[in-house]
C-alpha cells in the first residue's frame, strides 16, 4: 500500500461527484487550507489540514489551489494530413459545409489518414495527446471517423489502443460513423450495421459509438439504424448534432438514453427542452465556434433549462485545432456564458457522465487521485487564464505525470 497526504494547498476544489444538472453545476466545495490524502491512486480523504490523520508521507505543494483532473470528452486526436488550404480558404469565405459537400474538408482528411500505418498514426497523436495532458486532461476521449474504408477505422482504434498503452492518461476510444460513402450509402450504413459494429465490439475496440448526423453526413433514420445496431451489440452511443441544422438528432439521442449530443451550434427551444428532460449530456464544444465563426451552442440557456452540460475541446484538424482543455473551459465562459463554476463542473463530473464514468471527476473519498495543483493560490484562474497555462502539476492517480 502507498499512502501520501498533499498539504499546502490554499483551495481544494470539487463539485460533488456524479453528474450535476441546471444551476445545481455552481455548487463547489471550496476547502480552505485543505489536506488530500491518496491511497494506491485513490482519493482516501479530503477535508481542512487541521482534521487530517498523521501520515509517513507527506508532499507539501506549496500553497496553490487545487481541483479535479480535467476530462475532455470529445476529440478526434488522431489524424493523418493537415487542413491549412482548408483554414485559408474559409477566411476567405468558402463554408465549411460547402468544402466537405465538394469532396474536401472531413474527406481530405479521410484520404490522408487511411493511406497512415498504426505506427504513423500514433507517432502523430502522442504530442496531440501529450498537450492535452499538459493542458490538464487525465481522462481523453479519442474518436476514429477518419477511415475511409473499416480497416482504416480499426486501424484507428488501434492506434488508441497503442497510446493507452504508453501514455498515463486515460484514453477512451468511440467508433465515430463520420461522413457515408457517396455511393451505394444503404448498402454502408447496413455494412456499418452489420461488420464495423459488431467487429470493434468484439474485439472491445470502443466503447462507444458516435454518428454525425447532418446534411453533409448522416440522416436522422440512418442514425437510428447505427444506433440500434451499437445497443444490439452491449455499446454505448453518443451524436454530432445541431452543428449545422436541427434534423431531430437531438430529439433521437434524447430519446434512446444517449450518453451526450455534442455541438449543438444550431438548437432552439425544443433541442434544449429535450436535453432538459433527459440524462443526455449536452456537450459544447467553444473550440469550433471560435475557428468556424459559427454562432455559439446556447450554453447558459441549456444549464438554466436544467440540463447536465459538459464541456470539450473537439480537438482535430478541421473545425477545432483546440490542443487546450483548459483554454476549452476559458471559452465555454467568454463563448456558452457558463459562469467559471459551472465551467469547472462541466470539465469535470458532467465530462466523466458524458463518458459513462462514475468514479473521477471529483476530490471526494473513493474517486481516482486525478488533480491539478495551479501556479495560483486561487482556483478561478483555471476558468481566467487565456494563452498560458495557470496548471503547475497534473496528477494522475497520485502521481505527477509532468515530472
Ligand atoms: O466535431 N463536425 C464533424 N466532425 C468534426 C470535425 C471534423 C473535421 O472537420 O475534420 C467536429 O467538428
Ligand atoms: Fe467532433
């Protein structure tokens, strides 16, 4: 057994664990002069230094504030290529729809990565990841969606499976059903249906699946199908939805118990009614509404209406080159009109829901030991900071992964 109790910490700061919905996401715990003690990875206490038991080993942090390790619950990290002509050319005023409608955009990327090895694929994701762990995240979530064909979605997944191994985050792999094929998409959507499902179930190559659902993407029927398919085969689903238009994704995901709807650009009242009276997390994702220009997800009215909202990078090459899931929370503030409370709650607990996860997210007894300690004696500079990094250490069960 490995026990070690962290001292000179100004601020302990947690929002309860498991999910919290509505204006319920502003309740912290703020501990003053607080202690934490950790036991095998695990968080054994928390509470005011004064109260806590004496232990062999002790490690002062010097007197700054801590809170739980932040959770992006939404990236495509791995990608082969790159979308700079894409970028110039949409300053200059092509869409982003309008790009991938003629064969560019997600395509291009699609074409870049199915031609990648395994190994090519994980030689370009490990900084990816490696930022984003500097950034504060100690739970990723990594989508596939870049294969054209499914060998080049396993090889994905694959890659995942290859940082997991060497990286100490955790990562949690989703099977993403990104764009069809422009011909004979029936007969894919059954192939994906009735292969690609069953095969990375199988082989427990995710845990999740995720459909876009959009004009340039996926129907709303084609999505049930996928969806169905996924729970007939023990896995979870999640949906791109709202980015650009509101098909009744929203409403579908909400309607079979969907873990999250991510983006949500473009939902009204009804998108929000839905997500309220539902355990879907709403997921937005500031990252893209500051590179595509696009209008905001309607965070504030989300939280009010009383849904669980999260919050994520959507890290990838195309409409969210986010590498910060820090900075994520910074501008779901300045973009969503979370307040920073609530934005820490949606990168912490809301972003484990979103993930399926019940043990991490908060400093409380019996969740994993996944912490920053900031430069600051003061927590809110973690939801202030613009541009540089106010995170000193990033402990992964316990253990300081910067060092
Ligand atoms: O979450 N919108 C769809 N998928 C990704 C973007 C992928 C890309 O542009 O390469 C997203 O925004
Ligand atoms: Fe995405």
């Amino acid at each position: 057994m490995t026990e070690t109790l962290f001292t000179g910490i100004t601020q302990l700061v947690t929002p309860p664990p498991g999910p919290q919905r509505g204006v319920a996401m502003r309740n912290l715990t703020v501990v003053e002069d607080a202690a934490l003690l950790v036991r095998d990875g695990v968080i054994a206490w928390a509470g005011p230094r004064r109260e806590a038991a004496a232990t062999a080993h002790v490690h002062d942090l010097g007197g700054l504030a801590v809170v739980p390790g932040l959770i992006d619950p939404h990236t495509h990290a791995v990608w082969a290529g790159n979308r700079l002509a894409d970028f110039e050319a949409r300053v200059e005023g092509v869409p982003y729809e309008a790009i991938l409608a003629r064969g560019g955009g997600i395509r291009s990327t699609m074409r870049a990565t199915a031609a990648a090895s395994v190994p090519e694929l994980v030689a370009l994701a490990r900084p990816r990841l490696t930022a984003l762990a500097r950034s504060g995240a100690t739970t990723v979530e990594v989508k596939s969606g870049y294969g054209l064909d499914f060998g080049a979605e396993v090889r994905m997944l694959e890659a995942v499976c290859a940082l997991q191994a060497e990286l100490p985050l955790t990562l949690r792999p989703t099977l993403l059903i990104h764009v069809p094929r422009t011909e004979g998409r029936g007969a894919y959507v059954r192939a994906v249906c009735e292969e690609l499902v069953p095969q990375v179930a199988r082989e427990g190559l995710a845990g999740a699946v995720d459909v876009f659902c959009e004009r340039e993407a996926f129907t709303v029927e084609e999505t049930r199908l996928i969806f169905a398919a996924a729970r007939a085969h023990g896995l979870r689903v999640k949906l791109h939805a709202d980015q650009f238009q509101t098909l009744g994704g929203t409403e579908l995901a909400c309607e079979v118990g969907a873990l999250s709807v991510d983006h949500l650009e473009a939902s009204g009242e009804a998108q929000i009614a839905a997500l309220a009276a539902s355990d879907t997390v709403a997921t937005v994702l500031p990252g893209v509404t500051l590179h595509l220009g696009l209008p905001a997800a309607p965070g504030r009215r989300l939280v009010d209406a009383g849904a669980c909202v999260a919050v994520g990078t959507d890290l990838n090459p195309g409409s969210s080159p986010l590498f910060s899931v820090q900075l994520a929370l910074a501008l779901a503030v300045r973009v969503n009109g979370l307040t920073p409370a609530e934005a820490l709650t949606a990168g912490t607990v809301n972003a484990a829901h979103a993930l399926g996860l019940r043990d991490r997210g908060a400093l409380v007894a019996g969740q994993r030991a996944d912490f920053l300690a900031l430069h600051s004696p003061d927590w809110r500079e973690l939801a202030y900071t613009l541009g540089t990094s106010p995170i000193r250490d990033v402990f992964v069960g316990g253990r300081n992964i910067q060092n």
